[in-house]
C-alpha cells in the first residue's frame, strides 16, 4: 500500500468517524495546521456526501416507480378489458416470438452466444473523452476499448507497462480480442487471468465462454457456465439458462 | 415474519425485498396519513416515501438494531414526525405536537453539509466514472456494504480487491471532479 492510499485510509476513517483517542486528537492537531491536509478531508467529504446523496436520489426515484407501477395496475375498469385483450394478444405473440428465436437458438450455440453477449463495461468509464491530452495511456486505451475500437486499443494495452495493473490490462486485451472475434488470443489471455488474477476471475470465465459458444468448442463452454452456476455468482442465472439452451450432456 | 428475519433479508440489497416491504405497510400509512393528518393522497406518499429513506438508511447504517419497537411502528413514527415538520415548515406551530413527538423512537436522518449544487456536481461526475466504479462506491458509501459484500455481491475475489479497486475509483471521481473545476 502506497503512502498515499494510507494517508486516504486516514481520511476516510476521519470522515466516516472511524478514529477514535489518540490518533483521532494527533489527527485533528494535523488539520489545525496543514492547510493541505484540511483541503484533502473537504474534498474527500464532498466525494463520500455526493455519492450518498446520488444513491439517496435513486432509492427514491426507485420508490416512486413502485408509485408509477401501481397508478398503471389501478386503472378504472373500463378500460381494463380493452386493456386484457391488448395484453393477451401481446403475450401470445410474444411466445410465438419465443419459441421461433428459442427454436433457432438452441440449434446454433454461436447465435445463443452473440445474443448474451454484451461488451465488459469499461472501468472507468467515458469520464474524460474530448479532453485526450490530459488523459493517462490506460485512460485513453480505455476509451478506445469502450467505443468498439478493438484493434487500436489492443495496441494501446499493449504499449502499457502498469505492472500493478497487469491483470486489467490482460483482462480488457481479451476482452477487445472477443470483440474481434480472435478467439485463439482472447482465449489464451482470459486464461491467465482465471489462473492467476484476483479481480476477473468470474469475469474472465463467463467471456471465455461465450468465446468457446461463438467458436463452436461448446463442451469447454459448458464446463466453465457449470463451475459459474457452481459458484453462485452474478453470472449464476445467464449461465444455467444458457447451459440449458445449449442443451448440452456430458 | 420475525422482526429479526425481515432486517437481515432487508439488508441484502434485492430491489424486489425493498419493493416488498414499501407496499407491505403502505395502504396502511396512508389510510393512517390521510385519516390522522387531514392531507391530500400525494402528500401522504411523498412522506411516506421520505420515511422510507430515512428508514432504509438507518437500517443499513446499524442504527436500528438497537430499537425496540418494530419496522411498521418506526415507519410511522418517522413518518409522523414528518409530518410535523410539514406542519411546522407552514408556520403552524403546534406546542402539543412537539410534547407528542418527544415520546416517539428516536431516528437519525442525515443531512449534508454541502451545497445542493456540489452534490449534483459530485452525481454528475458519479456517472461520468461508470461502471464498475460508481457501484462500488454507492454500494459502500450509501448502501454500507462491507468489502466482503461487495465482493460476494459484485463476484471479485476478495476484500481487499475491492478495497484495492474503491481506492483507484475514488481517485478518478477526483480527477473528474478537477477537471470540472469543482474543486
């Protein structure tokens, strides 16, 4: 841990009222006078108060949905046959819908691959597009990762020597080879990142196996969507609907 | 369901529990609203709402593990004092009111001490950053994740990767922050 990310433990367990005796007093003694530090604990206070409050904002947006929902379900009867019908006639269509793309589906595990598959949100986003001057190597690799140019932010990941950000950077190289539809090199990279990486193991394995769907290895797929349905993860729930769809037997 | 069995599964962040338990005690605090308060069905929401919030933070916070009373009669309560505030914001001041108040289960309702403005600016920024980075953060800071949960929640392999990865988070939302001149 850096000298910085300790001075941040600091502060944040300051501003969270984490510090207690002593250390809270030697702390409080620093603020009076380093004019820095003080600038630090304002900005960090505004970070951790602007997220609550972004997430306070959401729970109630959240919560007057619910209202929405139940305005929607409470309509005068009136209406409420036309609008039977109208649902019933969308749910028959819908499963007809359903059963032809299922049909097509589960006879093609490349199309049920391309239809799970979407694109690995990009860590940190598309926060400074527009301004490329001030951004980092791994930021501008990112944001070419982010709007679908592949190629060009393969090369830019690869020019980066981040030795404590190795396994982002392996683990976002497959994901831009995926994109291309390299399937050997996606495969080699999401494979070192399940063997030895800490943060994308999951990741890495729900990818690479769409990667195995889209190039026809479905029994290597299979066996890493049952080790992700074993391990109760997010990707959990695709993962055993996809497992059935492909209707696979060991 | 046990008072107990409802805070724990309340506590796991599943928007379907959240939803449950809003339309659990709803009808009933607007019936109660309306009834004991003599105020319009939106109005009776709109509180109800607040005290939702503030009944959800204080149960994520491990405030409310101490209280005697259970969720419905914290809701009210809240609720309640809500509505005096709502009273009183209408310069109807009632003495009667407070002494009522007094007798009622204390709750902490957080309040900020930045600007409006700095908090849209810090939004704004929050989803500048993205994902992951604005869901780690939300989850820590407001929903009072533990790291451990956040990485059983968000399939990383440990704590101390999340840590690890709040701290580089934090570190752009600052950045973006700079660059728009916010500090």
């Amino acid at each position: 841990m850096s000298i910085e990310e300790n001075k941040y433990d600091l502060i944040e367990d300051y501003i969270l009222g984490k510090l207690e005796g002593s250390v809270k007093k030697d702390f409080e003694d620093l603020l009076r006078v380093d004019a820095e530090l003080r600038s630090s604990v304002k900005e960090y206070k505004l970070m951790i108060e602007g997220t609550r409050y972004s997430g306070r904002k959401k729970l109630i947006g959240f919560l007057q949905n619910i209202e929405k929902n139940r305005s929607k379900n409470s309509r005068p009867a009136g209406t409420m046959r036309s609008l039977y019908y109208g649902i019933a006639a969308a749910i028959i269509l819908l499963i007809a819908f359903y059963v032809v793309i299922d049909n097509s589906l589960q006879k093609s595990p490349v199309k049920l691959a391309e239809a799970y598959y979407e694109p690995y949100p990009a860590l940190y986003g598309s926060a400074t597009r527009g301004v490329e001057n001030n951004l980092t190597e791994l930021e501008q690799a990112m944001n070419l990762y982010e709007s679908a140019q592949y190629q060009a932010a393969i090369d830019r990941f690869q020019k980066l020597d981040n030795t404590d950000q190795q396994e982002l950077i392996i683990f976002y190289m497959a994901n831009s080879y995926l994109g291309l539809d390299n399937f050997n090199d996606c495969e080699v990279l999401y494979r070192t990142v399940i063997d030895t990486g800490e943060i994308f193991p999951t990741q890495a394995k729900w990818y690479l196996a769409l990667a195995y769907l889209q190039d026809k290895k479905t029994e290597q797929a299979a066996k890493l969507l049952q080790d992700l349905v074993a391990k109760n993860s997010e990707y959990s729930e695709k993962s055993s609907k996809l497992l059935k769809s492909i209707n696979y037997q060991p | 369901m046990a008072k107990g069995s409802l805070f724990i599964s309340f506590q796991l962040d599943d928007e379907k529990e959240i939803e449950r338990l809003y339309n659990l005690y709803r009808d009933q605090f607007m019936s109660w609203a309306v009834k004991t308060f003599d105020c319009e069905r939106d109005d009776a929401v709109e509180i109800y709402q607040q005290a939702f919030v503030i009944f959800y933070e204080n149960v994520k916070s491990g405030k409310l593990t101490s209280i005697e009373s259970n969720c419905k009669t914290y809701l009210f309560a809240i609720g309640k004092n809500k509505f005096y505030e709502k009273i009183r914001s209408g310069n109807r001041h009632n003495p009667i009111e407070d002494v009522i108040m007094q007798s009622e289960p204390e709750y902490e309702e957080e309040k900020f001490d930045n600007s409006e403005e700095k908090l849209d600016a810090v939004e704004k920024a929050l989803s500048k950053l993205g994902s992951p980075c604005r869901e780690i953060l939300m989850k820590y800071y407001y929903q009072k994740n533990s790291m451990e949960e956040i990485a059983k929640l968000m399939d990383y392999k440990n704590a101390s990767t999340v840590k690890n990865l709040k701290y580089k988070c934090l570190q752009r939302l600052k950045k973006i922050l700079q660059e728009e001149r916010i500090f």
